[in-house]
C-alpha cells in the first residue's frame, strides 16, 4: 500500500507495476507461472468479453511492463480481425480497427497454435505497430477454441527495451487458453458500439 502512495521513481533496474508493486526487472520463469496462475481464477468473475479482455491485459502487463498491448477479436463474418481492447500509450488509437484474416503475424499465430515471440520486430510494417511508434520486439498468442481463432492477444516493446523471451511466450499462451475457455462461455463483442 505505501508504495502505490509514494510518487517517487523507483531506483534504476526497477520497474513499477500497474498495481504499484515494484520488480526489479520482469518477472520470469517459475514466479511468472505462478503468479499467472492464481491470478486468472478472477477471470471468470467478469462480466463479458470486453471486461475479460481488459482484465487480461492489465495481468499482462503487470508481469510483463509492455508500451502497447492489443487485444484482436476475429470477426468471421467479415474475416478481418477487430482491435476490441488496448494498453498503452496511442494504443486507444486502435481500437475498433480491423485488419485483414491476411495479416501474417496473426495468421502465423493462429497456425502455430501458441504464441509466437519476435525478439527483433524491425521487420513489421504493419500500421497497427506504426501507430503506436513502431515494433520491436512481439508477442502474439492466439485465443483458440477447437482449433478456431477466437483472437489474439499482442504484447509490444518491452519497457526495458530488452526483447521477449520463450518463458513470456509461454505466459502469454496461458493467458491466451484461460480467455479462450472463459469467451466459450460469454462470446465474442464485435459491435463497435461496445
């Protein structure tokens, strides 16, 4: 509690978590599990896609201290995916736009069934990373239900400008599969209005 009061910086190599808990760093390997873990119980305490989308990005990001964060619903109907949640400095920007099934990030994702992690994401062009300032290091895990995209959850530019990792790739598949198996029960939000 005295340190979500306190408005001072936190000393060099340590970082301030959404909640106002302070790391030294990320949080990695077993700890990241863990925490991962007994946190996505109050997932499913939620009201609809939208609350359990934001809740977790807020998760995501207190493990993980990202500049952006997205959340893509896929639109069937329409065969785009639709940004439907969003952290982050001008990652607002994004929301309600749609980007084509086509999208190879998201496609590769979706095909590979777990998250992919781009260490080096000098190479993404697309707007959505424009927007935001650029990529580059990525996250994408699909949320998947029977072999079906549901969506995607994307994490940008780690804070301390150090890449993504597999044990983060791995944390964010988990985050992805407990979302998956909570919309199976509310359903997708696909209306702009929401």
């Amino acid at each position: 509690p005295s340190a979500r009061r306190s408005s001072h910086p936190p000393p060099d190599g340590v970082v301030r978590t959404p909640s106002g808990r302070f790391v030294r760093g990320r949080v990695t390997g077993d700890e990241l599990i863990t925490q991962l873990f007994e946190s996505m119980h109050d997932l499913h305490f939620l009201r609809d896609a939208l609350d359990g989308g934001q809740f977790c990005l807020a998760l995501a990001l207190e493990m993980i201290p990202v500049r952006a964060a997205i959340i893509h619903f896929f639109d069937v109907e329409k065969r785009e995916w639709i940004v439907a949640c969003t952290r982050g400095k001008d990652a607002g920007k994004l929301l309600t736009t749609r980007t084509p099934e086509t999208d190879d990030l998201l496609r590769a994702a979706a095909r590979h069934r777990r998250a992919i992690v781009t260490p080096n994401g000098s190479h993404v062009q697309a707007q959505r990373y424009q927007t935001i300032g650029g990529a580059r290091s990525i996250i994408i895990a699909p949320i998947m239900q029977a072999g079906r995209a549901l969506g995607a959850i994307e994490l940008i530019n780690p804070q301390d400008g150090m890449p993504f990792n597999e044990d983060e790739g791995n944390a964010m598949t988990y985050i992805a599969e407990q979302y998956a198996e909570y919309l199976s029960s509310r359903g997708i939000v696909v209306q702009v209005e929401r």
